[in-house]
C-alpha cells in the first residue's frame, strides 16, 4: 500500500503563498544578512505582507531564527562550528531553499569557522561535489540531493512508494501529462504542464512522468537543472512549480490565509505577552532614531523599528509607558507629549511665545489734565449679571482668564468660537476651551487634528496657554473672519483631535464684513486720537442703538484693541452712561449722562486707572 504523505493539489495550493513568502524572506536574508521583520516587510513591499503575517511566517519555519538583537537570520548561519562540516553545508542550503553556488557557501562557511571565504569556496567545490548529500545544478551551484526523484527501482509502485509520492496525486495530473511529450525533453514537459494547467505542480510528479518516459535514460538531476533556470516556472523550497507571473496573486492569497489564521496568530501574541527588557543600547537607538530624523518622531514607530510590536499587542503599553519614561528625561530629546519625540531645540520659536497681538498693554490714556476714563474695578463693583458673566469662556483669552482648575474626569469635547485676533495669528486659547482636554504634561505638545480626510499638525503650550500653527486649518475650513464654530472631538489618544464644522456661527461674536469695516475704522480714529476705551466703548454703543450683550460688546472692543473683560465690565458697570436693559439683557448708550463721570459709590473698588 502507497503511503499518502503527498499533499492532494488543494493543499498544495493553500501552502504555497506562505512558502512562496518564506522563500522570498530567505532570498533577502541571504543578501543583505540579519534584518528586523519590519525592514523585511519593506523590503518584501508587498499590501499583503503585514508586521503579524511576516512574524508568522519566521517563526513557523525551522529555516529561520532570531537573534540577541532581535533580528531574523537563516538558521544555518548559526550552526555551531563544530558540527560536521556536511552538516553545516546542508543546514545552509536547507535554510535559503534553494540552491547555493560554491562562492556563496563558501562566503557563509568562512563566517562560520573563520577561516578565508575564498579558500573555504575551494573547499566546498571539491567536498560538495563528491558527496552523495549534493546535487550539482547547473554549472557551478548545489542542492540537495533529497530534492530530486529517486530512480533507483524499477518497478513504478516503487519509485511512487520511496519517494513518498501519493498515486491519487499522480492521478490527478495524468490526463494533462498525457499530453505532453516527456520522452523528448521531461523538462520542456513540466514547463508546458504548469503553465497550460491551473494547479502548481510538485516538482517530484513532474519528474515521475519524466522517469515513466525515459526510465533509464531519465536524468533528474538535469531536468532540476533546467527548470531552475527557466525563466516562466519557479521552483519553491518546498519543491513545487509555479508560474512565474503568478507570484503576486499567490501573496495577495496571504490576506485570506491571515483571516484563517487569526485564532493562531493570536495564540503568538498571547505567548509573547511579556514585553521585551528595554536595555540602554534600545534607548541609544531610538535616540540616535530621532536625532538623525532631526524632526517629531511617534512612539509607534519607534516600538516597532526596536521591538517590533504595534499598537494593540498586549505587551506594547507597558513597553510604551517604559520608553516614555527613558526618553522623557533625555537631554538630547524633547517630549512633545503623548508618544512624540523630537531633538532637543527644534520647537519652533513662535510656539514658546505669546503673539504680541494677543498681549494686553499697558495704556495710558490719561488727558494734559491726569484725568483717567479707563477704570478697572474688583468684581464686587460690577453689576450683578457682568459678575456672572465675567467668568463666561467666550470672554476669556490668553493673559485674561480665571485660574484653570483641573477635573478629575477628561472632557471629550470642546465648542470652539473663533476671534478675530486669534483668527489672524494662526491661534487658538486654551482660556476657551474645558480644563483637562489636553494631557497634564509636558508643557509642549504636538497633537494632531483631522477633519475632512487631512490630518493637521499643531502646537499646544501649556505655559502659553495657545493652540499655535492653526492657519492652515482655518483657512481650509473657510472660516467667516469672526465667530466661526467648530467643534473639537477628544479621542482615546492623548495627541490625536477630530474636527467638526459645519458652517456653524455663534451670533454673540460674528462679525459680518461690513461691520468689520466699521470697526476697522473706529480703530483707526482710536489709534490716531489716542482714545481712551470708555469713549470707543460710547461710540460702538451709539452707533449700535438697539444695545449689545457683554460678550458681543467685548468681542468687538478686541477687535480694536486689546483689553480685558474686567475693564469692559468696569467701564459698563460705574458710568452711568451705560445702563442694561431689563428686558433684553442688552447694554445700551445713554449721551446725555456722557458728562456724568464714574459713579463715586463705585470709587471704592477701582484697583487701577489707564
């Protein structure tokens, strides 16, 4: 009875992606030496091949293994040197699964012993092609003779029987073997029957119909010979032959196997849960990373170049939150929070700095006669509602805002009214938006923000307190010049926002255009008459008779220049020129209490005078 250890053509094909990989890995190992699965994905460069699938495909081959640094080699560069040197020879050409010229076993040898490679080429020449273990292919290279057909019986049950052939598999190719002419040139056969058929075809059932044609006049070794030069049909380590042009479609056949194999690629990742030791020369070599970057590095990036882990492997956190701590007090490193490095000195200068437009000055708007208009008062002077509405977020700005009190749970989103100031510097305060939104540390970070399938990079300075470098987003998002409303979304990283807008304006601070000219305007009479801001406050107000809100009247006093909320709250609250109206909420202009000056019962708060 013939054993079947023969794979049935279904299984032939479903091995065949993988091996077709693992020999691809081999042939890359082979010439550029040791190499990370990571490099070994590029260099492969292929959608199919993820970090995981590769992974897999080293681990689950006897032909690979892996290093103290952690990168994949060919197993038999790592023979002990004291093997038999037969041994040695055989592990090498078995780990490249293919056949190896003498110059290039002899290259590999001379690692191994130390000895001279080219003396050690000589030496194989003359060993190799005297033992039985070799076949010599071609002119000058050697496989192993167990690739070929053993020919040495007579009878076809046992030519099928020693060489673990399956009849039901010799069958299954027969009727398009037939065909073919195999007494001529066995060879020329093989090469006719893979690419007129459908299936792969393993190299040692091509030969058996060689054999039934030539018998003794049969050569195996040259019919390995020649398709392994032909230039339509490859050979795969694991003796199949396959078209040549097929082997893109037999690895975009690896998506679906990765499907199959999530359950055991999954048992992989269980048995690696602990992460890796994290030595100094890992450190040395994420730092020397981002120095030669010489720009932001991500943490992913750097965990899969040095340890080959991504994001979601279970011993990836602890491996993050291990280097973080490393690099975070490195003095050739910069932490932009998150998982963002950078060589120190590289912020740019603008983000360690407040824009001199957003800075409130000192003014003085004293008359010849000392007498001072602008008048700024504690809060228990202001009328009750400005007490409230003081500490309102779209009031307040950068330099002019209530102490920010850190909460316990992360908000996750934030409204976002747009200023003019803050429009035309690129700008955004933190003074708007809830406490707790950004990470507690470091004080500079880079986060990014999506909207609209584009990603934007920008600068957060705690110290600050500004989002910096959000022009090009605001110009992208076509914002109206003043109260633009757009909506930033938290997400489960630290450093990555997304983006709503939808055209949305907050009635309390839009601007239209032509207002923005009035305003404009007045800037300039403000400017040039040095004004103080009670009579720029009298003027908005008179040419605005139905009365303006708080925060509307404010938005609009910042256009012309900058002051705080206190001193517009001041201003409103002891002239009595200025009176809110009970039913509307709104403040309006009386002139002809102008002259009336700064209420006396208010005298007692005032804490300084512009």
């Amino acid at each position: 009875m013939t054993p079947k250890t023969a794979a049935a053509p279904s299984a032939v094909m479903e091995d065949l992606p993988m091996t077709v990989l693992q020999d691809r890995l081999a042939d890359i190992l082979l010439q550029t030496g040791p190499r990370k699965t990571g490099e070994l994905v590029t260099a492969v460069n292929h959608k199919a091949v993820t970090l995981k699938l590769a992974k897999h495909a080293l681990k689950s081959s006897s032909r690979f293994t892996q290093t103290s640094d952690r990168k994949w080699d060919l197993a038999g560069r790592w023979e002990a040197p004291d093997y038999p040197f037969e041994e040695v020879l055989e592990s090498l050409v078995k780990s490249a699964g293919r056949p190896l010229s003498a110059e290039t076993l002899g290259r590999e040898m001379g690692k191994i012993l130390g000895r001279d490679p080219e003396v050690m080429a000589e030496t194989v020449l003359k060993f190799a092609s005297d033992s039985s273990h070799f076949t010599i292919v071609g002119e000058s290279e050697f496989g192993l003779s167990g690739w070929l057909l053993d020919t040495d019986y007579d009878r076809p049950e046992d030519v099928i029987y020693y060489n673990f052939l399956d009849e039901e598999l010799i069958e299954h190719y027969r009727p398009a073997a037939a065909a073919l002419d195999w007494e001529t040139d066995p060879a020329a056969a093989a090469v006719q029957l893979v690419l007129e058929g459908k299936d792969p075809v393993p190299f040692k059932v091509a030969a058996y119909f060689g054999w039934e044609a030539q018998r003794d006049y049969f050569d195996p070794a040259e019919m390995l010979t020649a398709l392994w030069q032909d230039e339509e049909v490859a050979i795969s380590s694991s003796l199949v032959l396959y078209r040549r042009d097929r082997e893109k479609e037999l690895l975009n056949a690896l998506k679906k196997l990765e499907a199959t194999l999530a359950e055991e690629l999954e048992e992989e990742e269980e048995a690696e849960e602990a992460p890796p030791e994290v030595t100094d020369n890992d450190i040395a070599e994420m730092r020397r990373a981002i120095l030669e970057k010489g720009d932001v590095c991500r943490i992913e990036d750097l965990i899969l170049q040095t340890f080959e882990l991504e994001k979601g492997e279970k011993a990836y956190e602890p491996t993050e939150k291990t280097i973080v701590e490393h690099l975070r007090h490195d003095i050739e490193v910069i932490w932009l929070g998150a998982g963002r490095f950078a060589p120190a000195g590289t912020v740019p200068a603008h983000v360690l700095q407040i824009p001199e437009s957003l800075i409130i000055p000192e003014y003085d708007f004293a008359t010849p006669d000392g007498e001072r208009f602008d008048v700024e008062m504690e809060p228990a002077g202001l009328e009750s509602s400005l007490a409230k509405e003081i500490h309102l977020p779209i009031v307040q700005d950068v330099g002019d805002e209530d102490p920010p009190e850190r909460p316990e749970k992360r908000p996750m989103r934030a409204d976002c009214v747009l200023k003019y100031h803050h429009k035309q510097e690129g700008t955004f305060p933190l003074a708007q938006l809830p406490e707790g939104l950004f990470a507690p540390e470091p004080a500079v970070q880079q986060i990014s923000i999506r909207h609209d399938g584009n990603t934007y990079e920008v600068w957060v300075n705690l110290d600050t307190r500004l989002i910096y470098g959000l022009g090009p987003l605001y110009e992208a998002l076509g914002l109206p010049i003043a109260g633009g409303l757009f909506h930033l979304n938290a997400t489960e990283d630290w450093d990555v926002f997304d983006l709503e807008y939808s055209g949305e304006t907050d009635e309390m601070t839009a601007v239209a255009p032509a207002r923005l000219l009035e305003l404009l305007q007045l800037k300039d009479e403000a400017d040039n008459e040095r004004l103080p801001t009670f009579e720029v406050m009298c003027r908005l107000l008179e040419r605005q008779s139905s009365g303006m809100s708080y925060p509307h009247l404010f938005v609009e006093v910042n256009l012309i220049r900058r002051v705080s909320r206190m001193l517009v709250a001041s201003i409103l609250s002891g002239y009595p020129c200025f009176t809110r109206q009970p039913r509307t909420g709104l403040w309006v202009f009386d002139p002809k209490k102008k002259d009336q000056g700064f209420q006396k019962s208010k005298r007692k708060y005032v804490v300084k005078e512009y």
